[in-house]
C-alpha cells in the first residue's frame, strides 16, 4: 500500500526557501552600508520574509500554478518585504537615502524571482525530456469538462500528469466505480480525477471511501455553482477548475518544516537532558529484573505505510507473542514489574524520540498500532488507512482525549481514527503543544487503561 507519486518537490522546495533567505541576507550585507547592516537586522529580514511567505503564500507553487500567479506573489512579496525593511530603520536608524533600502530589497527579489522561474521552467521542461515526475492518473466521468481534463493533459506533458485511461460512467454506474477503482490499486495510479455530472452523493462517497482507504489523491470536476459555496480547495488546470476535498495543513512544505524543527528540536532536548541518564537507571533495572535487552524494537508502518522500527524501553519478559498479541489487561503476566510502572507512566515510549530524531516519527501524530493490527483494521475500519497521510507520533489527539492503550474493540479505534483525522485536518503548532502537554499531566496523574 505504498504511495509513490514520484514528485521532487519534497526535497526542492525546503532548498529554495534556505537560498532565499541567503540571497535576501547576503544582498543586504553586500549592498547596505556597513552602519546599517547588522545582526538584529540579518534576524528581523530572515523572520520578516519567512512570515510574509506563509501569509501570502508565496512558496505554494504547483505544476499547474500559472506563471502569472508566482509573479504577482513576487510582486506581493517584494512591496511588503520593502515596507517591513523601511519599518525598521524608521525605528532603529535614520537613513540618508532611502533609494539603498529599495536597491537591497529590489536586487534580492529579482534573483529570488529569476531562480524561482528557473526551478519552475527547469522541472516542466524535466518531465518532456527525460519523462521523470510524472503522477499517473485516471478520469473519470464524461461531459465538456471531462473533454477538456483529457485535453489538458494530453497537450500539456509538461505539467506532468500522465493519463492512463478514462472511464466512462455510461451503463451500470455502480460496475464503472469498482471497475475504476480495482483498476487503480493494480496499475498504481496516483489521482483519480472524477466528474461529479449525474453522480449521486452515495457513488461520490463510494470514491472518497476508496481514496481515504487505499491513499490515493482523489479530486473532483465541478459541474454548478452550487459546489463553489462549499469548504473546499480549488485550483486550476489551466482554466478547468479542480476541487480537493481534504486540505492537509502539513502538505504545505513551510508547515512541513516547522513541524520538523521543532521535533529535532525537542528530541534532542528530551534525549540529552533525559534519556541520557534515564537510560543508564532503567538499564539496570530492566536488566536485574529479567533477562533480554533494554531496547524493545517493533516494526510498524508509519508516512505512506512504511515500515520502520519503533522503539520502546522492554517492559515485558522475552515472549513469542510480543509482536502479534497486545496487553489486554493490567494483571498480564508477561508485564515486568518495572515494565508496569514504566508502561503507566508511559516511560516505556520515550526511546521513540531517536526514532523522531531519524525521521521516522514525530512527536504528535496517529499512534502507530502493531502491524498485524494495522493490516487487519485496514480491511474493515472506513478511513484507517488516512492516518498514515503524515508521520506517526510518540502522542496524539485520541490519546490525550481518552483513547489511549490497548484496542478492546472495533469502538476504540473507530474514535482513534476520527480524532487522528480531525488532527491530520487541523493540525498547528499550538495543538502539539497543547496535546504534549496533556500528554505529560495525563502521565503524572495516572490514567485508567495506562497498562
């Protein structure tokens, strides 16, 4: 269940937002005079363009992205990025001539400009002559704006969609659905593009159940006003409008990446001045008690379904059933003693921050379940397979609403799913915040299914 789409914007754009920021900081250093330039000021404009781009926008750029549109988010950039610099030596200096601030400010987006084109025309004219970074998709529906989906994307190869095929929704429409979507779990479509012409809400929730289970990127063609009014996402094709049902706040690569630094951030932190002696303590302990090694790891499937080792502090005796039955009640007699306080307090789990520190987790994020579970809740739970959208966590929202431990029944992860996805759509800073700190009271007053 893997989910390739072969993009290379992943590892691009967090490079292009450092280069800005060198080029910003360079140019004012090179350009400015020695008096003006400094290291508050180095500071403010790196703070200042960062922030401007998360409101506006500026680094959301697609393959379908007009050029037009990064230009008047240039041009955006650039006024308010000049205005801010003008603030600030109204506040700290007195400038004699005011025409290096807009040379600084003015040098600095136009090579910021000329790189972001070339990255952009780059990667277009990438996918025409060596065929990489191409999504594979299907259509399906028919009508005008079905027509001009197909050719849009058989015109234009340079935005990189390959169309595999289409489907017609004439005839039994219920066949046409499973006949797709079999269709692309075999081929390993990446986007299913549908039609919502003539399709009843039931056949559209038929798609988005598929899509959430099987995570694939599912969008829609709108054929009336009516859809417009609704909370969704709307991009063009060109002049086709396109509607994405779920907006995935850490999708945006700047959101990526402030979620990144502050996991680094604060594994290091737990690893140094916690793990670094908690360990040595609990080694000992673990060790005195029952033989076997400190460290449990067990593979779980995180991002996109993949596996990777967890880890945990061993809190159990050396069993056959540790990687297929979970505890199920507090009196389980493969529990150490030292295993039960530590599996109360959930200091069993705080190994996993060097797996937050490898990049395998994060610390907020869906619990990762044993994978014979996984398997076996993503055949008959609607929607599971969502949580793997992003990374999983040491903590999490359903953990912190009630829903921590063992799964006694089909209920508790039912309600782990909803909150998972409810994090998954509204995920900020803030709410990992809140959900660590939860974490950490739930932890010292003692929770019931903490065994």
């Amino acid at each position: 269940m893997k989910n390739k789409t072969g993009r290379f914007s992943g590892y691009i754009r967090p490079f292009t937002y450092v280069l800005d920021l060198i080029i910003v900081i360079l140019f004012s250093n090179l350009i400015l005079p020695e008096n003006l330039f400094s290291l508050y000021f180095a500071v403010f404009i790196a703070l200042s363009w960062v922030i401007i781009a998360i409101n506006i926008g500026f680094y959301e750029v697609y393959r379908f992205t007009k050029v037009v549109t990064i230009l008047n988010k240039v041009i955006l950039q650039f006024i308010l990025f000049t205005v801010l610099c003008f603030a600030f030596f109204g506040f700290y200096e007195s400038i004699s001539d005011p025409k290096i601030i807009i040379k600084c400010t003015s040098v600095s987006l136009a090579t910021v400009a000329v790189l972001k084109l070339f990255v952009y025309y780059f990667l277009r004219r990438y996918r025409v002559i060596f065929g990489g970074n191409f999504r594979r998709v299907v259509v399906f529906g028919n009508g005008k704006s079905v027509d001009q989906l197909i050719d849009f994307f058989n015109e234009n190869p340079d935005y990189g969609y390959y169309l595999v095929k289409v489907f017609s929704y004439e005839g039994d429409k219920k066949a046409k659905i499973e006949e797709c979507c079999a269709f692309t779990t075999q081929n390993n479509i990446d986007e299913i593009y549908c039609s919502l012409s003539d399709l009843s809400n039931t056949q559209i929730n038929s798609f988005i159940d598929f899509a959430d289970n099987n995570m694939k990127i599912l969008k829609f063609l709108p054929d009336n006003n009516e859809v417009f009014s609704r909370n969704m996402k709307l991009d063009y094709y060109g002049y086709i409008p396109i509607i994405s049902l779920r907006d995935i706040p850490l999708d945006d690569p700047i959101n990526k990446a402030i979620k990144r630094t502050f996991d680094i951030v604060f594994s290091l932190f737990v690893i140094i001045f916690v793990l670094s002696w908690l360990s040595l303590i609990l080694a000992i302990i673990i060790k005195f008690e029952s033989k076997g090694p400190v460290f449990f790891k067990q593979n779980r499937n995180g991002l996109n379904y993949q596996l990777f080792g967890c880890y945990k502090f061993r809190s159990m005796s050396l069993n056959e059933k540790s990687d297929t039955q979970q505890v199920e009640t507090k009196d389980d007699p493969r529990i150490t003693k030292i295993g039960k306080f530590m599996r109360k307090t959930s200091i069993d789990e705080m190994p996993q921050f060097f797996n937050v520190l490898l990049g395998d987790m994060s610390v907020v994020g869906p619990r990762p379940i044993m994978r014979s579970h996984t398997e076996m809740y993503a055949q008959k739970i609607d929607k599971f397979m969502v949580r793997h959208l992003i990374k999983p966590g040491i903590t999490g929202l359903a953990q912190t609403s009630g829903f921590r431990g063992s799964i006694m029944d089909d209920k508790d992860i039912i309600y782990r799913v909803k909150y998972d996805i409810f994090y998954i759509e509204n995920w900020s800073l803030l709410l990992d915040l809140k959900i660590i700190f939860m974490t950490v009271y739930n932890a010292v007053r003692g929770e019931e299914k903490a065994y």
